[in-house]
C-alpha cells in the first residue's frame, strides 16, 4: 500500500482535487451544491482559510485555498469531507455507514505566480473540458465571474483552449483515489 507524502509549506497556496466515490454526479443537483458551500464555510470557521479559486463539478471538485490559521489543507479537507458526508445523509435520511468520496486527494502547492496562473485557469476551463458548457462564464458554480471582474479573464476567454493549460496533463491533477 503506497502512503501519500504531502508537502506542507507556510503560507503556501494550495490547489486541490476532491472526486466523489465512483465518481457519483451528485453536484448535479443544485442542493448539493449548496450543502458543499455551507460546509466549506464552516470548515472555514473551524480552521481558517482564504478560497481563491473554485469549481464544483458533478462528481468532482477543484479549489485553490491558502490556510490563515494554524490548520493544514490535510486537516481543512479532513474536516470538509466527512462533516458534509454526514449532512448529506441527514438530508436524504440515510442511516448506517457511507463512502460519499474517493479516498485522498490530489493537492499541488502553488510555487510561483505563473503556477498559480495556470492552475486558476486550469479552474475555471474545466467545465469547458468536461464538455458542461461552451465558455467557462456559463458555469454557474465556479470563481470565474469573480475572476473576470477584477480584470484577470477578457472577455471570451476560455471559448479556445488557452495557452497557459494546452500542455498541462489534465489526469494528474484528477488522479482517482480508491
């Protein structure tokens, strides 16, 4: 059995990738979605951290976060995962045991502003390479409008493969866990 080594760097952008067990398209229903964003926002007030960048797809999710506290990424998403596998089965009344999530996660620390830039653009493209959409300003559960108005996408960005991603090996960073 292989053990995941993860680096851990102070004050360190981290980007990273969640799928969901047998990648299940639970984020298809909007109320799932929901269910994540409130239970990143307590995460968030149990161990601090700054969300720059994210995308909820169906079965999968991609988040580019900064801890502001003294808890790691590991211990954010130990935190996230099984607090909102809990509230989910509290909302669909499901009792006993559940594997909601792939086991681990893909994480990537940011080195450098050109790393940060390609891995909030490989963000925000995604919906576009899973085919969800055509431009990435029509995926409504991702960072991108935010993004956009602050002056880092022109407009029609992302309706061509951008440069910044078209070597970037899209299933490293998608990597299944089971």
């Amino acid at each position: 059995m292989s053990r995941i080594h993860r680096y851990y760097a102070p004050d360190a952008t981290i980007f990273m990738t969640q799928v969901v067990y047998h990648r299940t398209p639970v984020f298809e229903q909007p109320q799932f979605v929901d269910l994540l964003r409130q239970n990143l926002q307590a995460t968030k007030r149990l161990h601090p951290f700054l969300m720059t960048a994210y995308c909820f797809l169906p079965e999968h999710f991609h988040i580019m976060i900064r801890p502001t506290g003294a808890s790691s990424f590991s211990a954010i998403m130990h935190s996230l995962k099984p607090n909102f596998t809990k509230d989910y089965k509290t909302m669909l009344g499901i009792t006993g045991k559940m594997r909601f999530w792939q086991k681990g996660f893909w994480d990537h620390v940011i080195r450098d502003e050109e790393d940060f830039q390609r891995h909030l653009d490989y963000i925000h493209y995604n919906p576009v390479k899973h085919g969800l959409v055509l431009r990435p300003e029509d995926w409504p559960y991702s960072s991108y409008a935010a993004w956009q108005a602050r002056g880092v996408y022109p407009d029609k960005w992302g309706w061509e493969l951008p440069l910044s991603i078209r070597d970037y090996n899209w299933d490293e960073s998608e990597a299944d866990r089971d």
